[in-house]
C-alpha cells in the first residue's frame, strides 16, 4: 500500500497525524505530509481511517 498527501488540497486539520503518527506528521508550515511512502501492514488501517476521514479528502491511497 502507498499513500500520498496533495499539498495543494491538505488545509492542516492533522485528523491523519492524530490516527496515524507513524505515516504523517505536521510540517512547520502546518500541513500533513507522508514520512513513507509505502506504509507498514501494521499500520495499513490506521491509513485507511485517515484517507476516510480527511476533512478536505487530500490523502490518496493506491
């Protein structure tokens, strides 16, 4: 599983750094960012709440 954060869609709600603080963090500037880029089993359902849960939907799944 991959996973991605549209920089130009992400309004830094950090719903996905809060589920996920292992996948995402929160840039200085206050927008998510994926530290990896292919995601961890133990970690894949986390990612998929955050990809549900997204606010503005800026993560991507594939």
């Amino acid at each position: 599983m991959r996973v991605a954060v549209d920089d130009e869609v992400c309004a830094g709600h950090g719903v996905c750094t809060v589920l996920c603080p292992e996948v995402f963090v929160l840039e200085d500037a206050g927008y998510a960012r994926a530290v990896v880029s292919e995601v961890p089993a133990q970690h894949e359902a986390a990612v998929r709440e955050a990809e549900t849960r997204c606010p503005t939907r800026a993560i991507s799944v594939t």
